[in-house]
C-alpha cells in the first residue's frame, strides 16, 4: 500500500496539502464531500484540482513529509508544483531521511476525470 502526500490547488486559487492512501478517492471526496469525508477547508473552496503528488513508506513519513510542505511558503508550494524533484531539497532541509517518489503525470491526470 502505498501512502501519499499531495498538492491541490482549490478554486480560490490557494494550494491545499494532504495525505492519503488513494490519490484519486480522496480528491473525490474533497470535491463531492461524500459522506462528510472533504476536507472543511476544500469543501468552501471548490473545484479542487490535483497539481502535484508523492508517494513515500509508511504514513508516519506522510504525516512528516505532509507537515514539511505545509511549513512552505506558497512561492515554495509553487515550485514544488513546477519542479516536484524540488521535494529531495525540501526533505533535506528538513533532516527527512526516507524514501520519495513522485507521481506520475497519468496518476495526475485521473483525477480530472469527472464523476
């Protein structure tokens, strides 16, 4: 099982950064707010939009690497989005030692696809 962490960008034009275990489950839910599972924040923000994802081991180290991104600044989160190898820099940084992966552009693109 792999464990995610990710960048939306909402319909506000702020970038939202969460975690899951399924990339295009949970961008549905932010977006459908089924079952009270959206986040609040997205909820008032739609549409929401997947820009970005990684994928890591464990979900302490998405919890850990979710944390990291959040302390960026939006110039940061920016880039992240236009250059994700940015997040070995990032983990760096911030003395996170495990393994990261970046998702790739088809993972991206399915979740654009409507219900």
């Amino acid at each position: 099982m792999g464990y995610w962490v990710y960048l939306a960008l909402c319909g506000n034009n702020t970038i939202y950064t969460g975690a899951t275990t399924d990339l295009i489950r949970r961008v549905c839910e932010h977006n459908n707010g089924s079952s009270g599972r959206g986040a609040k924040y997205t909820a008032a923000h739609r549409p929401v939009s997947l820009v970005q994802a990684w994928e890591v081991g464990t979900w302490s180290d998405a919890l850990r690497l979710e944390y990291a991104i959040k302390r960026c600044v939006r110039k940061e989160k920016d880039q992240l989005i236009k250059e994700p190898e940015q997040i070995y820099q990032l983990a760096e940084r911030r003395k996170l030692s495990f393994s990261i992966s970046e998702a790739s552009q088809e993972l991206l693109k399915q979740t654009d696809k409507p219900d």
